[in-house]
C-alpha cells in the first residue's frame, strides 16, 4: 500500500473550474501534478524529493510557481469555502529550531568578555 496522495474524482471536478486555460501545448495530466504538489506541501519536501509516481519534480515546481502567480490556488481555496462562514484566519507555522547543547554555554563566562568591551578592544587595535 502506497502513501502517496491523490486527488479523487470528485475533488478533481471540483477544482477543475478553477484551472487555467491551456495554450497550445497540452498539459500533462492535471490530477498527478496537483496531487503531487499537495503531496510535497503537505510533507514539508524539497521538489528534488517528489516521488517519481507525481513525474518531474521540475514540472511541479513550474506549475506550482505559475499557477501561484496567476493567483489559481487563491481563488481555489476561496472558491471551495462554504459561503457565510465565518471569517477568520488560520496561520499554521511548522517552524523549528535545533541548536547545539553549547550554544547556551556561549553567554559570558567567568573571566570571559563582555561583548561592548571585546568590540571597544578590537577597535583600538589596527587588525581586528
């Protein structure tokens, strides 16, 4: 069983009223791009990790970045919330982070100088 994320018939008619118009080449299949790039978002990846299953993690990326500046995933998600409800915004940060077990050690230590007094120092030197 594969952990990959697809979009399923009924979503794919609803959003397909929100896709641009192609112009003269055809587009590759808009259901495995999609659901690839809601795969990587979803998961936090680099495009370079996409699973081959999406195609191209280039391909990806392009759609994403033009659709995005189109404002196409914009007026997806406005188009898809019920109307009458209530407004609000919802902001999710997934931000973190690591440090080292050292770093907390890296405050004045007995001895050690103060950082104002270890730039007064430096610039009385000629080579700092």
């Amino acid at each position: 069983m594969s952990n990959l994320f697809w979009l399923t018939d009924e979503q794919m008619e609803r959003l397909t009223a929100f896709f641009p118009r192609s112009h003269g080449k055809l587009r590759v299949d808009d259901r495995r791009v999609l659901s690839g790039i809601i795969f990587i978002n979803r998961n936090g990846l680099r495009w370079c990790d996409a699973p081959k299953e999406y195609g191209p993690p280039k391909t990806l990326y392009n759609r994403w970045k033009r659709w995005g500046d189109l404002g196409v995933f914009a007026r997806m998600m406005e188009g898809l919330t019920p109307e009458g409800g209530d407004q609000k915004t919802i902001m999710i940060d997934a931000t973190y982070l690591k440090a080292h077990r050292t770093v907390s050690s890296l405050r004045a230590k007995k001895g050690g100088r103060r950082p104002e007094r270890a730039i007064s120092t430096c610039a009385r030197q000629t080579r700092c």
